[in-house]
C-alpha cells in the first residue's frame, strides 16, 4: 500500500479552517472512529481497515499536522482544537452514535470527547472506548520503591520523539524499536509512513512535542477523573513487549478505572495495528 493508493481511498473534507484527510468507508453499520497516535498517520490502520470494514462504517481521519490533512509549522496544534476538530467532523459526515478506537496521542483527543460527554458538552452517543498502546506517565501510578526523576523521563521521552524526524534513517530505527518483530513492516510501509510525515513541511512539527507533555499534564485530572466516572465501556488492547511502558504502570491505570477490561497480547510492541492486526480486529468485533 503505497502513498498515491492509500490517498485514493479518502478525501479531504473543510473542517473551520483546515482539511481533514479522511477514510470513511461510508456504509450504513455502526461507526467506528479511528484516533492514531503521534507522528503516526490514518495509514497505520492499512492491515486492519478491509476486514473492519465489514462490520462497520471505519472512519479514520488524519489528524491536523499529521498525514495528509493541514499542518501548521510555527503553531502548536493543542489535543482541545483537534478535539473541536474532530467534532465538526462528525457533524458533517452526520454522526450521531459511535465506537472509538485510540492509539497514543489519539487517547488524550478519545479522553477530551469523554470529558465533554461527561460535561453535558456534546449530544454524541459513545457506545465503547477502546484503548490501545500510549505513553503513561509514571509519576500518576509510581510504586513509592521506585525513586524514579520523572522530570528526567519526560525530557527523555520529548527528546526521543523529536529525534526521530531528523532523518529516514533515524525514524525507520524509532519505528523499528517499538516494534516487537520488526519484519512486521518492510521497508514499502517505512517509505509511505516517512512520506506522509514530511510532505507539506510536517518535519517542523515534531518540535512541538513538549507543548504535548505540557498539555497532558495539565489536562491530566480532568481526562482521568472523566474516565473513571463514564458508563461507558472502556477496554484497554496493549501490545505486552511495549518498551515505552512496564505492564505494571498500565495495569495499575486500567485498575483505575471502572467499567475496563485490559487484554495484553503477547509478542507485540507498541503498534498492534501494525503487529497483530487479526487480533486486534476481532478483539473489537467479539468485544
């Protein structure tokens, strides 16, 4: 699946000021919105979208700064206008109830919806959140033995990200770090991946990655507090050989929360999408 063909399978939709690339398989099934991660784009979910496509109406946007959609080089894009955005989103294409599926920097955007259903804020119906592979900051579920400086690993985190967009090189060895088997994606996926995140100038953006820390700890309490206090569903899928988190850390955030199952799939890194894509479908479609 090269760029020019997996460009072909969306289009690109006014959204207040931007476009939004999106895939909408645009079917009359149940809707299940897509959230990728950071530095990440819709093309993530190439394995997946045929066989999900038959038992939903998939639809996967591009995230403003990422992928085909509109990037803004000296403006940090914070996870509230993407959440304005992705509202405005649904309201065109006429979506009134839904599934969500996030992956990394998509949880936060999936966390403000929740809060805003919470708060009465908008009249969607989510039927069920589920959660894969993202960054959890340890400071929020600390073992008291540990001692860590999580001062130390947020800056070792930002400076990881950031340099990861310096080169092909140095992304496709990012990329294959995270991955349990790197065999997983050929060099095709490395290529059309790279492509999507430097067209249009998206190599500046990665340099807003602190504004993200930031903005996560400031809306930290208030993402929690509304996913501890939903009814809905919340089911955590989590590729058990992640490197960015100990399984200590991430069962301890499930446990948080009410209303969660937590499924840890074996010989999978940070991209179940990617590495287990026949799990993860039905994983979503049984669940």
């Amino acid at each position: 699946m090269n760029i020019e063909n997996w460009r072909k399978k969306g289009r690109k939709i006014p959204a207040f000021d931007n476009e939004v690339f999106v895939i909408d398989t645009n079917t009359d099934k149940e809707v299940l919105l897509i959230l990728h991660g950071y530095a990440c784009s819709s093309y993530d979910y190439y394995k997946i979208l045929p066989e999900l496509s038959k038992h939903y109406r998939v639809i996967i946007p591009d995230l403003i700064c990422f992928g085909s959609s509109t990037k803004y080089i000296n403006k940090y894009f914070s996870v509230i206008e993407q959440t304005d955005v992705i509202i405005e989103l649904l309201k065109i294409l006429y979506v009134k109830q839904m599934t969500i599926l996030a992956h990394d920097y998509g949880v936060s955007i999936a966390s403000e919806l929740i809060a805003r259903k919470e708060s009465s804020l908008i009249d969607f119906n989510i039927k069920q959140l589920f959660l894969s592979n993202h960054y959890v900051p340890k400071k929020y579920f600390e073992d008291e033995d540990t001692g860590e400086d999580t001062n130390i690993e947020t800056c070792s985190f930002s400076k990881n990200t950031t340099s990861m967009m310096s080169s092909f090189s140095v992304f496709k060895k990012h990329k294959k770090k995270n991955l349990f088997q790197v065999d997983n994606l050929n060099d095709e996926d490395f290529k059309t991946m790279w492509a999507l995140h430097v067209c249009n100038e998206g190599i500046e953006v990665i340099d807003f990655i602190s504004n993200y820390d930031f903005e996560r700890k400031i809306f930290w309490d208030r993402w929690m507090n509304a996913l501890k206090t939903t009814s809905i569903n919340i089911k955590f899928f989590w590729g058990k050989n992640d490197v960015s988190n100990s399984l200590k850390i991430v069962d301890s955030l499930a446990k948080s929360i009410d209303n969660t199952e937590v499924h840890f799939e074996e010989s999978c890194g940070y991209y179940p999408m990617l590495e287990k894509p026949l799990k993860l479908t039905n994983f979503l479609v049984n669940s």
